[in-house]
C-alpha cells in the first residue's frame, strides 16, 4: 500500500509524538522564563490556546501524508495568536511547520493543490506581517519566504518527480501489455496461416492420390504398367506431402529447426506442381505473360497456392479435358488465370474451404480473387495480386 493510501505511517506517528512533547516543552518554558522581557510569550487565555493549536498542529504530522491540508489549517492560526515574538520561533514548532509545508507540496494533487498554494501564500504574508523587522530589512523579509516558500516548493519538486516516474512506469507496463498481446495475435496469425497451409497441402495431395488410385484400379489387369506409375505417383505425391506437413509442423514445436528455414513454395515451383498435375491425368498448358519479376516472399507463396487450390479443384471437377494456366506479370500487377474445359462447374462454385482460402490468401496480400463457371462449361479462376506484398 502507498503511503498515500494508509490513513497514518508509523514513522508519521512517531515523529509526531515527538515533536508535540518537545513543543509543549519548549512552549512551557519559554513562558515561564521569557528570553526577551520586552516581548513576553502570550499570557492566560492565550497561553492555553497557543498550548492547545500547538498540539494539534504537532499531532496533524502523524497524518500528513493523507490529509496534509489539516496541518495548514492550524499553522496559520498560531501564528496569529502568538503574535511577534511568540512560540513560532521555537525549533519544535519551526521543524513542524517545515514538515506541514513540505507535506502540503508533496502529498496535494488538483483542487486541493491550489488550496495548498494559496494556504502557503497565506502563511508567509503573515509571518512578514507579524514581524516587524521584515518590513524594514530585505534579509528578515526573504527569510520567511525561503524557509517556508522553500518547504513547499521542495515537496512540490518531489511529487512532480514522482508523477513523472509513476507515467513512466505505466506506460512502460501498457507497453508490455501491448508487445504480449502483439505476440499474442501473431502466434494467432502463424497458426491461422500454417492452417491454410496444411489444408492447401492436403487438399492438393490426396486430391492426386484418389485420381492416381481410381486409375491405377481401373488399369489393375489391362495394363500392369500403367498401374505401376499410379503407384509411384501416389507415393511421390505422399513423400512431398509428408515432408511439408513436417516443415509446417516443426515451425509450431521449434521456431529454429533447419526444417523451417526450408523456403516457402513459390511460381517457381509451377513447373512441378504442373507435372504432378499432369502425372494425375490431368492435360494442363502454363502460358507467362510478361518478363517475371522477383515477387514478395508472400505473394509469391499466395500465387502458387491459388494455382495449386484451382488445379485440384479441376482434377476433382473438370474430369480430363484439360486446363490452362495463364500468368501474366505486369509493372504493378501479377494476373493469375486457371481454367479448365467440363465437369461439374456447380460443385467447384459453392464456398468450400478451398475457394475460400484462395479468397483469403489473394486478400491477405492485397488482392483479390474472382471465381466463375465459364459460358462454354468448365470454371475459371482470376486473381489480381501485387507485385509487392501490402503492408497490413
């Protein structure tokens, strides 16, 4: 608990304890044996009043912390009553009222600051008032002013300094917050991404091997042959899958395994994926438009997924009449068209996981992506990426 927030500090107690018996000490014998006959310390009436303000005055240290306002509320009325030459100068009463203003600096904040400010102006207008010397010498005028202003101003000092490193402490924690909950959304983000990845993986590796295996049944007896490529179709198809459902997989359990610093697939990569395509029974022509450019390590990856999504699409859909690939680079621009000629156009045009996570590679990089069946049968799928990957 700060001690703003205690009703009393301990050390506030003791010290407070203190200086009211040194004050009521001081007070009584500079009653009964005045230093200065020619100014007497206050007499009867005044002498218990001075007494009683006194002791309050010295007590209201044990909570100045909380209510600091209440010790300059009694300083300035006993410095009224005791008049020049009073009690005031005693040390018990000078420490205390050092305290209460150095108090009333350190522990005010708004409303109650300015009631502090004007209290302490308060304060040193008297103490000038009540001396007369003050009035006549510059040095007995800045002493009260120093002493007092000084105490307030020094406490001041000390609570702005402790603001300024609470703001500086908070903002360092909502930095904190805001890096874990940055970290937090990224991992989010990785583990949506490596989702994508793997359904694209699947997806593409399985769509083969069904197509390989239908063929290699239907060919079993005619042709031996024929059979014995489906089947080491299936296995390459399986191995590459195998391998990067691996790569994917190590990137959640060890960030620095050499297995995830393997290279993404990009358009580079067509050329295999076409074969393999094309090994499954499926006729496909790549066209590029264009002088291909080097493309941002995500739009690189995006595009050769969209291929990749469209042509198992069309290998599960189009039967074997063919598609195209058609790449076109542009200054700003890469154009991305798959079509193929039959099949089932209804099937491919509901919002299955692939067509929608084609939508949303093209839109995580910036693009779009457009999906239709053709006039003349068949499906077409357009995209439109950046050369270079937008910033989120």
């Amino acid at each position: 608990m700060r001690p703003s927030q205690r009703l009393m500090d301990p050390r506030d107690l003791l010290l407070a304890v203190f200086l009211s018996v040194a004050f009521q000490i001081e007070l009584w014998l500079r009653i009964w044996t005045p230093l200065d006959e020619a100014e007497p310390g206050p007499t009867g009436s005044g002498r218990l009043l001075a007494a009683g303000i006194g002791l309050a005055l010295t007590m209201s240290v044990a909570w100045r912390q909380r209510y600091p306002l209440i010790g300059l509320g009694l300083a300035l009325p006993i410095l009224v009553v005791t008049g020049p030459g009073g009690i005031d100068g005693t040390p018990a009463l000078s420490v205390t009222l050092i305290v209460v203003l150095f108090s009333v600096g350190r522990c005010t904040r708004d409303s109650s600051a300015l009631i502090g400010a004007a209290g302490v102006g308060g304060m040193i207008a008297v103490a000038v008032i009540r001396d007369p010397d003050a009035r006549l010498d510059l040095g007995d005028f800045l002493q009260p002013v120093l002493i007092l202003g000084g105490a307030w101003l020094a406490g001041l000092a000390l609570r702005i300094r402790h603001d300024r490193e609470r703001a500086l402490e908070q903002r360092a924690a909502d930095l904190e917050v805001e890096r874990d909950a940055r970290a937090v959304a990224a991992i989010a983000d990785e583990r949506a991404r490596i989702a994508r990845e793997l359904h694209d993986i699947v997806a593409h590796s399985i769509g083969v091997i069904v197509l390989q295996a239908r063929g290699g049944r239907a060919s079993l007896a005619a042709d031996p042959a024929a059979t014995r490529g489906a089947l080491d179709a299936i296995e390459t198809t399986g191995v590459q899958a195998i391998n990067e459902m691996h790569r994917l997989v190590t990137v959640l359990r060890v960030d620095d395994d050499p297995a995830s610093l393997v290279p993404p697939p990009g358009l580079r990569d067509l050329d295999q994926l076409l074969a393999r395509i094309r090994d499954a029974g499926l006729p496909v022509e790549l066209v590029v438009e264009g002088t291909p450019v080097d493309l941002a390590p995500g739009v690189d990856l995006s595009a050769y997924r969209i291929v990749q999504e469209a042509l198992t699409n069309a290998l599960r859909h189009a039967g074997a009449s063919g598609a195209r690939v058609r790449i076109g680079y542009g200054e700003r621009e890469l154009k991305i068209e798959i079509s193929d000629g039959g099949g089932r156009p209804a099937a491919i045009g509901t919002e299955g996981l692939g067509l929608v996570g084609m939508r949303e590679r093209a839109a995580l990089v910036g693009g779009r992506l457009e999906a239709e069946p053709r006039s003349g049968g068949g499906f077409v799928v357009r995209a439109r990426l950046p050369t270079e990957q937008s910033s989120p």
